[in-house]
C-alpha cells in the first residue's frame, strides 16, 4: 500500500474559497509522478467510517499538509485526534509536515507556533488576489512533488528470499519500531522542557533544539537538568543502540539494499547521525538529542518503516 499525503483542513475554513478542493486540482496534475497517495476526506462517500477512514490515512502518513485558519486552529477534532499524531510523527522524522497559512488566525498561540510555516503566517493567502493564492497552492504542490521523488517503492517480487534476507529485514524492521517509539517518547519529553524553559527564561525566539539546550545547558534550574538528562538517556541508549543495529545489519547482509533500495538511503543517513554521534554528541555533556536531516542532505527517508512492513507481508 503506498504511503498517503494526508491533507487536513477545517470545513469552516474552506467554505468560503475551498481549499481542499482547489490544491487537490493541482495536485491532480502531478499524481502520475507522485510517488503518494494524496488523501483528504473530500473523497469519503456519504456514509463511510469517517473516523476509521482518517485514522488509517493518518497511519500511513509520509507528509501531510496543514491548511491553517481560525477553524483549523479551533477544531476539537483536529487538536484531539489528527494534530498530535502528526506532530508526532514529524518530531519522530517520520513525515514531512507543510503548514499553508489560508486565513488569519492565531497561529503564534498555538501548538503549530515552534514549526516553519511553508508561507508566512501574517500574509495568509485570503489576504491574496486568486491569482496570488494560485501561485502559492501551485509552488506548494511543486516543492512537495520535488521532494517526495525520494520516497521508493517496492521493487516487484521475484525470486523468494533466503531465510537470511528475511531475517535481516525483519531485525531493520523490530530496531525502526524501536527508534521510532523512542523519538515519540523523546519528542514529549523535549517539547515539555522547552515550554518550561521558555516560561521561566522569558526567551522570545527559540533556536533549533540541539542550539536552544546546548546555548542554554548552565542556565537549566534542577528540575529541567533532571529532564535534560532523561531526553539525553534515550539518545545514548534507544536511539543509538538501534541505530547501530540497523546499520551493522545492512553492512553484514548487503542484499538487502538489492531487494530493498530504500535501505541504500537509510544507510546514509545513519553513517552520518552515528559519526555525528560519536565525534560531536559523546564529547559533549551539553546535548541531549541529536538530529541529521534535510539540511545534512542525507534526511531520514520516508515511508521506509511502510516499505520494510510490507515486504515482510509479501514475503512470509
């Protein structure tokens, strides 16, 4: 099953200019070379399981696009079931997120606040001429169809594995479980030292999280040195510890990057967080988490926890 782009909106918000509807246009014109499965609930039937509906396309999520208003922001729905399992899986690096400002709204109070908005925030696009909100729905589209060429599929089925390939794969797949809780779990833990160190610092702008904890290391009070030192436990033990696995399986058993070439990716990306990891994040008692991605030019790749599922599936 190809991993989904899941689109999430408030219908009050989209009354007026239909936004779902009119990105949806676009991405029509790219859904031959989109290597996902763009989803949004404009194209649930009357009747079906609307809420089972959503959460599956959640779960398959490898991006999502948020179209930000008053509505969206103001949804119980979306605060209590569709935003934090986003979030989560974008703090995770489990999916891309692009925030589209549509309507003026309180977005500094919100939940959205410590994330980039793919457009700036006090110019939503109701604000914009059609032919200005065209323009930014279209180089939407485009950056994400740019993008999301690095998600692979699945090569078609040949020879069965040996029991060796099978292994291996299912080893990557248990130690991408394990990373994967383990961001999930690191993610809370993080956004809530944040939030306590910004109230009682009174800091205005916030730097990216490995800058803000390390800037800030002699500053934290015995409480947030206690939680510091939990979110760098799970960095040095959960996180590391799979890590290394999944690269010592891929290097012990190369064919799995034939079978699989989305493990070449993932390869990549671990070389550089483990060599990060022991060159910069060990000789410093002031990090505590530790991030290697898009600006590395080696981001963790997506839908690969899917890809690694699903062979499994095919191949039991």
């Amino acid at each position: 099953m190809a991993p989904t782009l899941f689109v999430s909106y408030s219908h009050s918000d989209n009354a007026e200019h239909r936004w779902a509807e009119r990105l949806n246009t676009f991405f029509d014109a790219v859904k031959d070379t989109l290597p996902v499965d763009v989803w949004a609930d404009t194209r649930m039937g009357a009747g079906e399981k609307w809420r089972a509906e959503i959460a599956s396309a959640i779960s398959q999520a490898a991006a999502a696009v948020l179209l930000v208003g008053p509505g969206f922001l103001a949804s119980q729905f979306i605060k209590d079931h569709e935003l934090p399992d986003l979030l989560r899986a974008k703090d995770a690096g489990a999916l891309r997120l692009y925030p589209l400002v549509v309507a003026f709204s309180p977005w500094s109070h919100s939940l959205l606040e410590p994330y980039q908005a793919f457009n700036d925030p006090n110019a939503p696009l109701e604000a914009m001429t059609p032919a200005e909100q065209n323009r930014w729905l279209n180089r939407l589209v485009v950056a994400i169809a740019d993008e999301m060429r690095s998600v692979q599929v699945l090569p078609a089925k040949s020879a069965p594995p040996t029991n060796t390939l099978r292994t291996a794969i299912a080893a990557i797949r248990d130690s991408l479980e394990a990373t994967r809780t383990a961001f999930v779990m690191q993610a809370r833990r993080r956004n809530q030292l944040v939030a306590t160190m910004q109230s009682r610092l009174s800091l205005t702008e916030l730097p990216e999280f490995e800058q803000l904890f390390f800037r800030y290391f002699d500053r934290m009070d015995e409480g947030e040195q206690f939680e510091f030192a939990q979110i760098r436990a799970i960095t040095e033990g959960l996180l590391h510890d799979n890590n290394r696995k999944i690269l010592d399986t891929i290097e012990a058993t190369p064919a799995v990057r034939d079978e699989l070439p989305i493990l070449s990716a993932l390869r990549l990306h671990l070389l550089v967080w483990l060599n990060k990891y022991d060159r910069v994040f060990a000789k410093s008692a002031r990090m505590s988490v530790l991030y290697v991605g898009v600006e590395d030019g080696v981001p963790f790749p997506l839908g690969v926890d899917e890809v690694v599922a699903e062979w499994l599936v095919q191949n039991k």
